[in-house]
C-alpha cells in the first residue's frame, strides 16, 4: 500500500527550517505507553475511576483489626482481579496500536509537490 500525502506549500513553505529542527522525524505515534511507564501510569489511570478507589479503601480499611470483616486476601482479592483484566485490556490495546503505527511508518510514501 501507498500512504499519499498532499503538502501544503503556500504559508509552511515559509517556515520550513524552523519546522524541520522542531519535527525532525515523520513518525506516528499514538500509543500511550512505553515498557517503562507501563505499570506506574496504568495503576494510576486504574485510581482515578471511583470504583477502583472504592474497592482500594475497603481493603485498606480492612486491614486495621478493630474494623476488619472479612479477611485480609478476600477483600483484596476483587481490586486485583479487576486491575488484572483491565492493564490486560491495556496492553493488548496499546500493543494494535503500536503494530498498526509501525505499520504506517514504514509503508511507501508518495509525495505530491508543485
């Protein structure tokens, strides 16, 4: 496949040197996570939804013995379940994502110029 792209040459044109050292690369990238920030920015996406947060209070809650219901790996047990399934969903969403990019970035380009 042919990925074709229609520059704009009137106003841009201009202003190419200062473009090309801000842009240096043509690449696509639309993934949000790399091997590194992987685990810490997905724990903190996860917290910010009220469900996760609740679910963590309880566990938290439950460890203190004047107030502790169930025990200790049951309440737990929920919030890791469905922060499992959810950084699973993540990743293999993030990882289409990445091989589509790739995808994209190393197909032939056609330019068209004046």
């Amino acid at each position: 496949k042919w990925r074709i792209v229609f520059p704009n040459n009137g106003r841009q044109g201009k202003d190419w040197k200062q473009a090309s050292t801000v842009y240096s690369g043509n690449r696509i990238q639309t993934t949000k996570y790399t091997w590194f920030t992987f685990l810490p920015q997905n724990l903190f996406e996860q917290f910010h939804r009220l469900g996760n947060l609740y679910f963590f209070f309880l566990a938290v809650l439950n460890w203190f013995p004047q107030v502790e219901v169930f025990h200790r790996e049951i309440t737990v047990l929920p919030l890791i379940v469905v922060l499992l399934a959810s950084m699973i969903k993540d990743a293999i969403e993030d990882y289409r994502k990445y091989r589509f990019d790739k995808t994209i970035n190393f197909s032939k380009t056609r330019v068209y110029d004046k």
